[in-house]
C-alpha cells in the first residue's frame, strides 16, 4: 500500500497558543516585525515571542539565527541552554546548533551521522535601526522594513531606546501613537499643553504601505521646563508615516532646522501584549547623556500605555460603527481603514 504523504499546509505550523483569529495570524505573519534590539542578542541563547509563536535567538560565528525555540530532539526550549558565540546547546542532552540552526554535535553519539530532521526550523533576520526584523511567513517579495527618514545621515545622532512592554494589543498602540487630540490630556507631565487641546485640521494621504498626515498646531515638543518652550509664534510640524500593520514614525519638525524622527514599531507578542520597540534619530541635542533620552522617551510612552492598558475592547474595532468618531481622528479613521485593505477581519478577537 502506498501512504500519499500531504505537504503541510499553513495552519499546521500555527503556534499552540494562539490568541488571534486564524486568517488574521496568518495574514499578519507575513509582515516583517522587531523582535529583540540588537545589543540584547550576545553570546546567550535569547528567548522571545512574536504572534504566540515562541522564538530563540542566537548568534554565530558568521549571522543571528532565528528559529523556533524548540530543540526536535526532546521539545525543550533552546533558550534554557548555553552559547559560545558560536553554537547553542540544549540544556536537556547538549545537542548543539549552529549555522543555519543546523545540528552540529550529538554529544551522546559523536561519531555517527546527523538525521536533518534536527535543524531547526529558521526563520529571515535583518539588522536595522539596531533591531533584529523576522518574518514568520515570508513571501516572494515582501521583504519591506519600514524606513527611518534621516537615519543614514551623518549628520543626526542615532538612538535605540530599551523596549517598553504593554499589556495590550499593537492595533491600539499604534492607534495611540498617532492621535493627536490626546496631548493635552494624557502627556501633560512630559511636553503637551493641557490648556491647548484644540486638533486643526489635517488630511492623511493614503500611500501603497497605508498613509501620511500632516499635523501643524502652535503645541511644542520640547520637555516641560525647558527654556525654549517659551519661544511663541513657532507652527509645530509633525509628520506622521503609517505603514500597516504596526509601524508608524513621526518626524517632528522643530525650531532652527531641526528635526527628530520616531519609529513606533509595535511587536505583536500575542493579541494581549505588545513589545514597543522605538528607535529615534535628531541633529539637534546630541551631548545630552542617552540615559536622560531613555528616561524622557519612557516618562511619555508610559503616559500612553496606562490609557492603551485599560481600553476596551481590548482589540481594535475595524467596523467603523462599533465606536463613535469624530474629525481629529482622521488618522484613526485612515489606520482602520489600512488594517481592513490588507485582508485583516473587521474585529480583532483575542
């Protein structure tokens, strides 16, 4: 009798936890997502999570292996076990991992051949902004990071902040990151004015990676105390670049030529939480110490996270009836609207 063997199908490789629904997870999948800032990944197996998938990280004589952070001999994770820059062995027999997520030595039988259904299954990695990017499901030619305007340029200094955890879902964050009408209220300890909530009016341009708005209002940017923020009759430019599903930058136009651009890139750990990756580059303020730009950057997204934290629901209505709208959240309005172009369902269930 002969057994006709099926190639497996997409779904047989969903992660065994899965929070989102299925035909999302896979859509999302294949885009391309920040999973651990690069100085993070050394000589240690590092353990990570994107979409419900569990991943290990590691680091080779030659490139960072990403895979899944399984070993196939006997199911335990990989980031229980110890690297040498090299390799990576599994804390359970030592079989070892290199190149490739190849097997490499079984301590057990050092003499004999090595079955290929020990490689680890790998995953693409690529290095920017000082992130490492992955792809879960990567198809011919839709291997697009967003870029970072002005981060090549000699002239702006580069800055990878720590990650800031939200017990929420990335649709939301990001929401949050490019509303506008929410200054006055949410981030009157770090730079907003609570005594200028009044949004002018703006209108996002959809693009072929989601949309751009354009954002002029008298509302600084500069830290609340700092002398300059007394300077009057400047029109704040913010320029806002969504690119679905998760990854938004604002490049804020200031004073004197200068500029500070944001990416916003929100890792979907699971549909309950997200890791918020936020690399920045200015050409303005280079001396100041990076720990005070760490601490500043936090002071503001943990401003925006406590208010992502207790929304509900708790994943982002693509229906436009199920909340109410008005015209300073045009930019909500335009992410939804990307979200439902690529296929994504008109709610995210959790």
């Amino acid at each position: 009798m002969t057994v006709q063997v099926r190639p497996p199908s997409p779904e047989s490789r969903l992660p065994r936890d899965l929070t989102f629904n299925v035909d999302d997870w896979l859509i999302l999948a294949s885009y391309w997502h920040p999973i651990a800032l690069a100085r993070e990944v050394g000589d240690q197996p590092l353990g990570v999570t994107l979409l419900d998938a569990p991943l290990v990280i590691y680091r080779t004589a030659e490139s960072i292996i990403v895979a899944d952070d399984l070993c196939p001999h006997r199911g335990v994770p990989l980031s229980m076990g110890k690297g040498d820059g090299k390799t990576v062995a599994c804390a359970y027999h030592g079989f070892r991992f290199g190149e490739k997520g190849r097997c490499v030595r079984i301590p057990a039988h050092p003499d004999k051949g090595i079955p290929s259904r020990l490689n680890l299954h790998t995953y693409p990695v690529v290095e920017r902004y000082g992130l490492i990017w992955t792809c879960l499901r990567p198809e011919e030619g839709k291997t697009a990071i967003p870029p970072i305007p002005h981060w090549d340029d000699p002239t702006y200094q580069q800055i990878n902040c720590p990650w800031i955890d939200i017990a929420g879902f990335a649709g939301r964050q990001v929401e949050g990151f490019i509303d506008v009408a929410h200054f006055a209220f949410v981030h009157t300890e770090t730079f907003a004015d609570p005594d200028n909530p009044v949004v002018p009016a703006y209108m996002p341009q959809i693009t072929p990676y989601g949309f751009e708005a354009e954002y002029r209002s008298s509302v600084a940017n500069y830290p609340i105390g700092r002398p300059e923020r007394n300077r009057t009759g400047f029109e704040w430019l913010r320029h806002f670049r969504v690119h679905v599903p998760f990854t938004a930058t604002l490049e804020i136009h200031f004073p004197d030529d200068g500029r500070l651009v944001i990416m916003n890139a929100a890792s979907p750990v699971s549909a309950r939480k997200t890791r918020m990756f936020a690399p920045m580059c200015r050409n303005f303020d280079k001396d100041i110490p990076l720990q005070d730009v760490y601490d500043f950057n936090r002071r503001v997204f943990e401003e925006d996270r406590a208010l992502v934290e207790a929304q509900k629901p708790e994943n982002l209505p693509l229906d436009a009836s199920l909340e109410v709208h008005v015209m300073a959240d045009r930019s909500s309005i335009a992410y939804r609207r990307a979200l439902r172009a690529i296929g994504l369902s008109q709610f995210f269930t959790a």
